[in-house]
C-alpha cells in the first residue's frame, strides 16, 4: 500500500475502491455523496470529516480512481497537509509562483487529505485560497478531508468556508458497535479469514476504536494462526493481545 504523501501522483488502489469500502449507518452519507461527486458533473465540491481511522482517505482513495478512469488515466497528484514539510521543508516564502499551483496546473480535480494540518502561515493560506478559487471557479472537482467541519476547520479562510458550506458536506462517524462490527466482518472477509463475532467483541473491547489499530490487531491474529495451524478463537485472540 502506497502512503500519503504531501503531494505526488496518486495511484489507482483496487484496495481503497467505492466498491470494497463497508457501508454502515456512521458513513453512508459520506459514501452517497463521494459517488455522487464521481458521477454527477454538476456536482463539483465535496468535503469529508470525521475522527482518523474513519474512512475518509478510502474513499478520498477512491475517487481519484474514479476521475483516473474517467480521464484514461494512471494517477493524479493529491494533497495531504500532514507532511507539509516535504514540500515547503520549512520555508514559506512569498513566491511569484504558487508551490502548490504549479503541482495541479490543468489537473481534473484537486483531491486534498488532513486539511485541519494547514499551518497558520499567511503564505501557505494565500496558495491554498488561490489554488481552491482556480478549481471552483472553473468547476472543477474538489474533494477535501479532516477531522472538523468546515466552520470548525482552523486556519481557514471565512470565504473558502463559505463556498464549502454550499457544496456536499458529510461527517463520517464508525464508533458505534454496530458500524465496527460490520467493518470487521467485511475485512476479515476480504482477507478469507474465520472471525468469530466474540473475537469481533473482544477486539473492541481491548483495542482502541479505529480501524488501523483494529485492522493491525486482526492480522496479528491471523499470522499467528496461520503459524501455528490453529483456529481464530477467543482464547486465540487473548493470547496474541495480552501478549
């Protein structure tokens, strides 16, 4: 698996399809409204929010899948502005020339991941508002993620706000039992693994509630059974977390 990166061309992933991502109650209006953006061309602005682990760089993921075939495409460049650094490597002066623009010059859609990583740099925020205003105002695709809703969103400018507001806006939320459970059974299902739902209780139980740490305690489990030829059982799971 490919990891985000600050800016640079994202691949499609038949991982991280619309197809393959568990839809349950916390998400399904995140998920409508990412293939709405997908399909629907008079639909041109999306933002996403919702704690880490919830799913929003899935389907972020799976978009740009979406616009590479529509475009004949093998990958678009994207954002994510938790490793700023790798671009502006701490230096942020005013420039002539846009660092983020120059990178998204003529692109179908601007795809932008952890936009409440923005830095509070008066420099950064100008590139971001120009970049933001070439794609709306050229109706072109935007799709934006973070942990806060717009309003919320630090460092934003109360314009981009604005024109957020009046696009698609969903929250995805995965917390409750029922959403996890699900995602747990569609992973172990995917993967061809035997989990049985008190081992899917236990996990919730005694692992934090996001999916990296679960997904990570899930194929602990599965190695050490397929090492040891034994069934995943309760008993199995409490050896591997205790241990």
């Amino acid at each position: 698996m490919i990891a985000m990166q600050l800016v640079f061309d994202f691949p499609i992933n038949p991982k991280f399809s619309f197809e393959n991502f568990v839809v349950c109650s916390g998400n399904d209006t995140a998920f409508q409204f990412a293939r709405l953006l997908a399909a629907d061309d008079t639909k041109n602005l999306l933002f996403i929010h919702g704690p880490a682990g919830s799913g929003k760089t899935h389907l972020l993921r799976a978009l740009a899948g979406a616009f590479c075939s529509r475009q004949g495409r093998a990958t678009l460049p994207t954002i994510s502005f938790k490793n700023i650094d790798e671009i502006y490597r701490g230096d942020y002066p005013a420039e002539a020339v846009s660092k983020l623009g120059e990178r998204f010059l003529d692109e179908p859609a601007l795809l932008i991941d952890d936009i409440h990583c923005m830095p509070d740099n008066p420099h950064v925020r100008s590139e971001f508002w120009q970049l933001f205003n070439d794609f709306h105002d050229s109706s072109r695709k935007i799709a934006i993620t973070g942990l806060y809703s717009p309003r919320d969103t630090p460092h934003l400018d109360d314009h981009i706000v604005s024109r957020l507001l009046w696009g698609l806006v969903a929250k995805v939320d995965i917390s409750g039992d029922d959403s996890l459970r699900m995602i747990m059974k569609k992973l172990a299902e995917d993967r061809s693994i035997l989990l049985p739902a008190d081992v899917i209780d236990y996990l919730l139980l005694h692992i934090r509630r996001e999916l990296p740490p679960l997904i990570a305690a899930l194929e602990r489990i599965h190695h050490h059974s397929l090492a040891t030829s034994r069934k995943i059982s309760l008993r199995l799971a409490r050896e591997i977390i205790r241990a």
